[in-house]
C-alpha cells in the first residue's frame, strides 16, 4: 500500500547513494504534489527490499527527486559508510548538508516559543556528529583543511564553521588519543558543535556585522556562551552515554584565555576544561583559514605562525604544540612579519583581519590561501 505525507519532513538524498542490489533500510519517497507550494510525499520503495539497478533507473527516469523521512536519516547516514565508490567529498557534503539542516532548525527558531522542540533538535545533531566522526580518519589536516574548503556554505557562517570546528575538534582528540573512547569523541564534537549556541539569543545583524562593533554590540555577542550553556541546560540533560558535564563546558568555556585575560569567568590554564581548550584551538584555526563573506581565508601556515604568538596567553601553548605537530602544520620561514591585534576574538567578525607588525618583507597577498589568490587571477 502507498504512503502518503504532507508534511515536510523529509529530506532529498542524491540516487548515486541509495544502496543498489542491497537491501534499503529506509523508506523512499517523491513529492508528488505538482504545485511548488504544496508538498505531498509517497512512498514509492519500502524499507527492507532489494533495490535493483534497473529498478534505480527506472527512478531516475520518472523522479527528479527521491526523499527520506527525518525519523529514518540515522538509518540513512548509517548507508552512507558502505559507498567505497563514493569520494570522501561527496560523502561529506551529504553528512554536512545534513547537519547544517539540523542546525538551521535549532539557530533559525529565534522567534518561536523558547524553542520548545530545541531537545529534539540537539539530539539529531548526535547523528550528524557521528557521520562526521567516520569521515575524519585521516590525521592530516591539510587534506580535512582542503575538504572544509571545498564545502563551505557561506551564507550559513555560524552553522558551516560550527560543523568545521567539530571536525577539527574530534580529528584532533583522536590524533593525540589514538585510543580515545567513542563517547568522548562524540561528547567533543556535540560541545564544539553547539559552541556557539547561544548566537540564537544574538541579533543577525549583530553576528555578520563585518564593520567594528560597539562596545555595547561586542558586550552582546559576549553573552553567547553563557546563553548557549542555559540553553543546553535547559533542553538536553537526559542523554546518560554522553559526557553532558563536559559539553557544557565547552560551550561555557570555549572564550576563556589560557592567560586568564578571557570571557566569562576569566578561568586560567587548566582550570579550563581539556575539551574547551580543543575547542578554542579548532574555534581559531577555523575562523582565520577559512573564506567568510566579511573576509579572506588566511593559509594554514601563516595561520600558524599567527597562533604561535597567542601560545600562553590565548591557547594552550602544549595543546597548541601538539595540534601542530598532530597534523604535521608548518609555518612559513619568515615568523615575525605578522601579528593579530591583542584582543583579537576568532567571534567577533571583522571587514579584515586586525593585523599588526605588518612588515613589508611580504606582500598583502602572500598571507591569504592559494585557492583565494587564484580566484583573483581568473
Ligand atoms: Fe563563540
Ligand atoms: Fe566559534
């Protein structure tokens, strides 16, 4: 018998990876409805039938479209691993597309009733952040540097670079703890990727404002990682194989300074937590080397060099050594010609980079990725 829905909660999912002359676990469904304002799904394949590759065809021929329901995209994600066909790239944009979809439900529902359903929401991040966990086997950070790069989703800035700094995060645990429980991986990569939760709780305007804010506008934006730890509190406390004490923290304490100079509690060293400091690492990383609308993508080596000087004081100076080294991260030859403004806040969007001691030595040019500069050219 078909089925048919009219809500929208189904998802697209590309043919290429629909499991063929292999049982599909889920259901498969097309939007019938002829009017583009009016969705109606049926089913047209149910869950635990071969699926043929003429039977694909045939889909491909009649259906621009094929879609899953939201309670099956666990079961859905879970497919994705058996494609050794597929590029990691293709892989990913799917695993991503999929958690900016989550996160867009949790960060675009500032209007509605205190975000009733937000617990709902956060937990199907969990899925999202598994997939993502599966995808970062590899150790280099050139190569997930080059795959962020590659999948950035530009007008969405507060959800791509959470995503972003997840992966930096768990890859960077599971290179420095090989051995490193499940629970803590995915714990590390819940809290980095709702470090930046609270932003629902910050005006738009005031997130992607590229001009300098005000000391009152800048006072706002320093709300978002207590708003964020009330909002988790509130709507995720049940979930009994997570490390729930230590993403909450991450979501408090991904701003404080390793020198105490931070926000909100001005907490110091090691009485931040181990995973906040991750966090802060992959937080800063992220948001110089990777292309925003209000600036340019820094390469990862000047990047380095750049977070080399904020060892000790911004950044865990040993987390910081290892994170190089972990991922094989070079500076350039020349270390003194740049520095970032004391009280540069990864948070805090800027027209440019508040650089300073910049020295003529090199061009303007030199200190933006590769990818940047042959844009330019083309
Ligand atoms: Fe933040
Ligand atoms: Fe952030």
């Amino acid at each position: 018998m078909r089925q048919v829905a009219s809500d929208s909660h189904f998802f697209s999912v590309p043919k290429e990876l629909i499991p063929v002359e292999k049982v599909v676990p889920y259901n498969i469904y097309i939007n019938s409805s002829a009017d583009d304002k009016r969705l109606r799904y049926v089913r047209i394949y149910p869950a635990g039938e071969v699926l043929t590759g003429s039977d694909l065809l045939s889909f491909e021929k009649k259906y621009a479209q094929l879609y899953v329901h939201e309670s099956e995209r666990d079961i859905y994600l879970d497919t994705l691993t058996d494609f050794s066909n597929v590029s990691r790239k293709e892989k990913m944009e799917v695993v991503k597309g999929n958690a900016v979809c989550h996160l867009s439900s949790i960060f675009l529902r500032k209007g509605s009733k205190d975000n009733e359903n937000l617990g709902y929401f956060i937990k199907e991040c969990r899925s999202s952040v598994e997939s993502l966990l599966e995808l970062t086997h590899c150790n280099d950070i050139g190569d997930i540097q080059k795959l962020i790069g590659t999948l950035s989703f530009h007008d969405f800035y507060t959800f791509d670079h959470s995503i972003n700094v997840s992966i930096y995060s768990m890859a960077f645990l599971k290179a420095i703890k090989p051995s490193a429980e499940r629970r803590k991986l995915i714990s590390l990569g819940l809290g980095s990727l709702f470090h930046d939760l609270g932003k629902i709780k910050v005006p738009t305007e005031l997130i992607n404002k590229a001009d300098k804010l005000s000391e009152e506008e800048f006072c706002l934006i320093k709300k978002h990682p207590e708003e964020g730890h009330d909002i988790f509190l509130k709507h995720f406390n049940d979930v009994k194989d997570l490390e729930v004490h230590a993403i909450k923290r991450i979501i408090l304490e991904h701003h404080e300074n390793f020198d105490g100079s931070g926000y909100p509690l001005g907490l110091k060293g090691e009485e931040i937590h181990f995973y906040a400091r991750i966090v802060a690492i992959a937080d800063f990383f992220d948001a110089v080397t990777t292309k925003r609308s209000y600036h340019k993508a820094m390469s990862p080596q000047v990047a380095i060099d750049l977070m080399n000087k904020t060892a000790g004081k911004k950044v865990d100076p040993k987390l910081f050594e290892l994170f190089r080294s972990a991922f094989n991260l070079v500076g350039t030859k020349e270390k003194d010609y740049l520095e970032l403004e004391e009280g540069f806040d990864p948070c805090q969007p800027q027209n440019v980079l508040p650089l300073k001691s910049f020295k003529a030595k090199k061009q303007k040019s030199d200190i933006f990725s590769k990818e940047d500069k042959d844009k330019k050219a083309a």
